[in-house]
C-alpha cells in the first residue's frame, strides 16, 4: 500500500512538471499566433527568411505540428485511458503519429539544414529529425503487426524525441544561467543536449522493462 502511494505521487509529480512544460511550450509557441516574419526567434533567421522561399513555411509548420504531439504523445501512456477508452486512444494516437511523419519531423530537418551553430549543430538536427521520424514510424508498423511491446518501446523512444522541445529549453535557461557561454557556442550544446540524454534515459528504462519482464516469465516457467 505504501509503496503504491508513492508510485501514485512520484507519479502525479511527473504528470504536474510536464503539464507545466507543456504550458511553457503553449507560452512560446502562442508568440507566433500573428505569423509575423520577425516574430521572436525569427528575428535572427532574417537571412534564411530572404534566400530560403521555404524557410518560413517549413518553420511555421514544424511550430504549429510539434506543439500537438507533446500532449498527444503523452496520453498514449495512460494505461487507464488504454484499457477504458482503447478507440479515444487510438484516435489520439494517429493525431501523435500523422503530426510528426506527415509535418513536424520533415519540417524539423528543413529547419535544422540551416540551424545556428554550425555543422555541429546541424548534424544534431538532422539526427533528431530522423530519428524522431524513424522511431514513429517504426512504432506505427509495430501496432499494425500486434507486436504491442515492441510497439510500447519505440513509441517511448519516439516520445523522447519529442520532448526534446521542452529539454533543449531547458538547458538553454541552465547554461545561460551557469555559464554565459557565446550564443553559437550554446547552440551547438543544446543541440546535442536537447535530446541525447532524453534518448539515452528511455534506453535505460527499456532495458529494465524487458530485463524485468524477461525475469517474470522465467520465473513463470520454471
């Protein structure tokens, strides 16, 4: 019973700092509700706004697209809403799925062709933006095929990536903060920060799933 509570609070702990960074990427996000070309972050990407036709495009899909997945991607963990509402589940699911492999993770590789930092920087991004593609798509083939475990561990890769919007954030404030490193110096920091750490974290937690399950059913068979 006790332990039940405190997984039910570390629980409720997680859900409130993640509902809070969300907010904070609602925040953000609402800053480009006008479209405008020179809207907060855009303002020191006027040269890709004049030579690139796409860039603005690209940028403004991959703002209005990645913002759905956060809250989307994270319901699909919900074993409540799995179990009681597997059509809500489901639905929300295609809208997770259909707003990174159809917007947000091309869209996010445009952008990321030309990002601040240099080709280290870059890399990072298109990295994350394959990824990021790759593991939802591999999560999607998954279910199709019923291998519901496998399905569970990319979909948790997927989402790592995902919340790479609210790390990378994160760390600028840290780094900022700490350090006052030169703005292309912490581009190229954050870069790699936003999500290798998140990915590496979900590796971990997926080896000591299946380590735990694997366990468990030999137990079961001897």
């Amino acid at each position: 019973m006790k332990k039940k509570a405190q997984i039910s609070i570390l629980n409720g702990f997680w859900i409130l700092i993640f509902a809070y960074s969300c907010t904070l990427m609602a925040e953000i996000t609402w800053r480009y509700q006008s479209f405008a070309l020179d809207a907060n972050f855009l303002m020191i990407k006027q040269t890709e706004i004049e030579e690139l036709w796409w860039y603005k495009y690209a940028f403004y899909t991959h703002v209005c697209t990645a913002i759905l997945a956060l809250p989307a991607g994270f319901t699909q963990f919900n074993l409540g809403l799995l179990k009681k509402r597997p059509r809500l589940h489901r639905t929300i699911g295609y809208m997770y799925v259909v707003s990174i492999l159809g917007f947000a993770a091309p869209s996010g590789a445009l952008i990321g062709s030309v990002a601040n930092g240099g080709v280290f920087a870059i890399i990072s991004f298109e990295l994350l933006a394959l990824g990021w593609f790759y593991f939802t798509w591999q999560a999607v083939r998954l279910a199709v095929q019923r291998k519901i475990n496998l399905h569970h561990d990319f979909m948790l890769r997927s989402f790592a990536l995902t919340c790479s919007a609210i790390t990378l954030r994160f760390w600028k404030v840290i780094l900022v903060y700490l350090f006052h490193p030169n703005p292309m110096d912490l581009y190229q920091i954050i870069a790699w920060l936003g999500w290798v750490p998140n990915l590496l974290l979900v590796e971990f937690i997926i080896y000591r799933k299946n380590h735990n399950l694997r366990n468990h059913y030999g137990l079961q068979g001897l």
